[in-house]
C-alpha cells in the first residue's frame, strides 16, 4: 500500500515526553467507492451586483445569510458553510456588515455545529473554534497526551475497560470497580469513585461496564449490575452511591450501559429473554425487562465474568433517547420511552464487529466483518454513508464517531488510527495516524477527543491549540 506525507503538519505533546508515538500520513487510496463529487459554490461576480443591494433590509440579508450556510453545509458538509459565507460578504460592504451579527453566528453554530452553549467570547470565535476543530480531523493536526494519574494511587495490574467524555471530563473504569476522572484542560486526576465490593462472582464481576457523565452527576455500572451515582464535580476519592442493586444469578451479567439524564439502559447477557432494562434515572425505578438480542450470547456473557474477553455486546444512546444496540449476529433499535418497539432489526451474512458500533447526536455507525462500515440517521433509519476497509484492518478493530467523522483504530497489519469523513453518501478516509496503542480494551470519541485505552490511556485532542 502507497502511502505520501501529509500536507498538514502534525503538532504533538506529552505530559511525560517530548515526542509522541504516532505519525500522520496522507490516506491512500482503498477499494471501494470514491467520494461523490458535488457541486461547488461560485464566488459573486460584478454582473452579479445590484444597486438594490444597498437597501435590502438587514434581517434579510442575515437570513439569506444563514439560509446559504445551512445549504451549503447540508449539501457539501460543514466545513463548506465558512467558504459559502466567504463568497456572501464579498458581494458589497452592506452585505459583509452582516458578518458582524453575532445573532446570525449564534443560529449557525447551534445548526451547523450543535453546539447550545458559548464558552468564548462570542459566537463567532465558537464558530471558528469548531469549523478549525473539524478541519484538524480532516488533516490529522492533533496533539497526543498522557492523562496524569495521582502518584498516590495504587494502580499496578489494574485495567481499564471503560471510557467516557463530556466536554470538560475523561472518566475511565476500571477492573476493580473504580472510576478515575480527568480534567480535560489540564489532563490531571480529579476524582476517583469507589464502589462497595459486593458479591464476587468472578475476578472481573466489578469491572465497570458503562459511565454516564451529566452536567452535574457520574453515573456508572459493573459487570455485576449494581448501578451507581455521585457528583460529577468531587475532587479526591469519593464513596459512591448504590441506586441499583444487581442480581446476577437473575439478570445475567451488564454487558454494556449507557443513558442520558433521564434514561438508562442497560444490556445483560446470560438469561434468555432479559436482553436490556431501562430505568428511571431520576429514582433508578425499573421501567422495562425484556428482550432477546443476546440470547445467543449467554455463554459468553457469563465468561465476562471471569475471563478478558472480547465484548459480547454494545449499547449506546443518543440525545434524543434512540438506543442502539449490537452483538456479533445483531443490530437493533429503539426509543428507550417504547423499548418495545423496535424500529430496526438487522442481522449480518457477515456479522457485526461489536466494538466498531457507536453513535453521535444524530446518526450511528457499524461495521461488517467484510469490511464494510454504514452511518444511518437514527430515527429515520436513512443511510447517510458508506465506506470501506481492507479486510487485514477488520481483525482488532474499534471505532467512535462524532457529527462528520468516523475514527477507527486497528493494530492489524499496522497499527493506525484512521479518519473517515462521514458527510457525503460514498465515505473517504482523510487521514491515517500511526498509533501504537498496545492492545484495545476501550475507545470513545467526540467532537473533540479521542481517547483509547491499553496498557496506558492514550488521548488525542484535536481542538484548536492555543499559541
């Protein structure tokens, strides 16, 4: 495979080196589809120009402002919304005032970008904040860091199997039931939570299996099926709060957890017909039981409990309480306020790679043994993308995704984290970034991070970098 060196440059940093081990290279060419060529905005022209130009009123004028973004992002991706808008205010100096309108930057960065809340000055340096954060995925610009764990702690043998983001925390579980959280602007410990010892029914019963971070409260769950919760902002150790007390021997073992606020979801495997429960976030009352998606998997659910096994299943839900769920055989999806609806039901020739499967905000990503990886809308169940990977990167695979892009790790043949827009129908790998990570045991992404943990955790941040 033919490789060239990327024409972006690369910036990288350690809390414990100097240089960080990984390189960017441009991606080459892979079988499958080529991206799909679209049109291409045209700048204004002189003959363009009108007199009226200097009395449009200026609402209009920033909603056709917005209305060119918008179209220009829906048919040719986000980052094509700052070229759009480029071409707008060049048309005469009262259309280029609009560009001061930090209304018009507001409605564009909630639209374009998700974004509900400014954390900088105004909204159009958080507009820029984002659109230069997607291009550092498009070109591989991204720094690699080492969380820094409290030199007071005990850690040795200890492995991570879980990991969470929000915009501000990296919480990390762990096989002995700990959850360990990191600040995201300076990368040091915060907090670690602890969790009663229970029952052993295994050396990895009180592995943690899933984290849920709020605005205010963690929330996480062991193999075991106890549930716990605690304030997200606790700085040292913390006891944490049982709000749900597992069963095994009834329920099977908690395969994989994730939730909202309101919703969380749970997924065991090890009794037949008791695939997921829902509980009430707010009082941790059980509000469904049911379910057959694992049913093939008991066996190996209940190896989870005393073995390092690769997962048997995955679950992850959106904003909007759309679960979706997967082991090797399946895939299928629900409301969690309807669990008993399911609005799809997919099986593989192939099978599914369970750890490959993830969602954003809107859509969600699977990949098939055969290499082929699919983005669907959840809701509408619309396929949105398609792209494909050579069969020697199937073998070990992870995968997260964010609003326009998937990431994938593989440390087969090579090991390579891989950026893959996700925007148009036929998907295009943008970018490979050597990455000896070790052996996978967890991987989770955002729109700004990727963390993947091994013998190490190992984040990369591609935000802006301050100077």
């Amino acid at each position: 495979m033919s490789s060239t060196s990327s024409s972006s440059s690369s910036s990288s940093s350690s809390s414990s080196s100097t240089s960080a081990p990984y390189d960017v290279v441009a991606a080459p060419d892979i079988p499958g589809p080529s991206t799909r060529r679209t049109a291409q905005f045209e700048g204004p022209s002189s003959s363009r120009q009108r007199p009226m130009n200097e009395v449009l009123p200026e609402p209009f004028l920033e909603a056709l402002a917005n209305q060119v973004a918008i179209d220009a992002a829906n048919y040719n991706g986000r980052l094509a919304a700052a070229q759009a808008l480029a071409y707008f205010f060049r048309v005469c100096s009262t259309w280029r005032e609009v560009s001061r309108s930090d209304l018009l930057w507001e409605h564009l960065t909630r639209r374009i970008w998700r974004r509900t809340f400014r954390v900088r000055d105004t909204w159009h340096t958080e507009y820029i904040n984002w659109h230069r954060t997607a291009t550092n995925f498009e070109t591989g610009r991204l720094s690699f860091l080492t969380p820094r764990f409290d030199p007071s702690e005990h850690r040795r043998g200890l492995i991570c199997r879980c990991l969470s983001l929000s915009d501000t925390r990296l919480a990390c579980g762990f096989v002995d039931g700990t959850v360990r959280v990191f600040d995201l602007e300076t990368y040091d410990h915060v907090s670690t939570y602890l969790s009663d010892h229970g029952h052993l029914f295994g050396p990895y019963s009180r592995s943690v299996s899933g984290i849920i971070i709020t605005d205010s409260d963690i929330t996480f769950a062991r193999l075991d099926g106890d549930i716990y919760v605690d304030a997200i902002n606790v700085h040292g150790q913390s006891q944490a709060r049982r709000v749900v007390s597992g069963f095994v021997m009834n329920s099977g073992v908690l395969v994989g957890f994730a939730g909202t606020r309101r919703r969380w979801v749970g997924l065991f495997a090890g009794i037949a017909e008791g695939a997921f429960q829902v509980w009430n976030a707010e009082s941790g009352e059980r509000l469904f039981l049911g379910g057959s998606l694992t049913d093939p998997e008991t066996v190996m659910g209940w190896h989870m409990l005393t073995e390092l096994v690769d997962p048997v299943g995955r679950v992850r839900v959106t904003e909007d309480e759309f679960v979706v769920a997967c082991t090797g055989l399946r895939l299928i999806c629900f409301n969690a306020w309807n669990p008993e609806v399911l609005l799809r039901d997919e099986m593989s020739a192939s099978g599914f790679v369970v750890s490959s499967m993830d969602v954003s905000s809107e859509a969600f990503v699977v990949v098939e043994r055969g290499g082929v990886g699919t983005v669907w809308r959840v809701g509408t169940m619309e396929l949105m993308s398609r792209f494909v990977l050579r069969s020697s990167w199937v073998r070990g695979l992870w995968g997260c995704m964010n609003l326009g892009y998937v990431v994938t790790y593989s440390p087969n043949p090579t090991p390579f984290l891989r950026v893959w827009n996700i925007e148009q129908e036929e998907g295009r790998l943008c970018v490979r970034v050597f990455l000896r990570a070790g052996e996978v045991n967890s991987m989770v992404g955002d729109d700004r991070h990727v963390a993947i943990s091994s013998n190490n955790i190992n984040l990369l941040d591609f935000g802006v970098q301050n100077p």
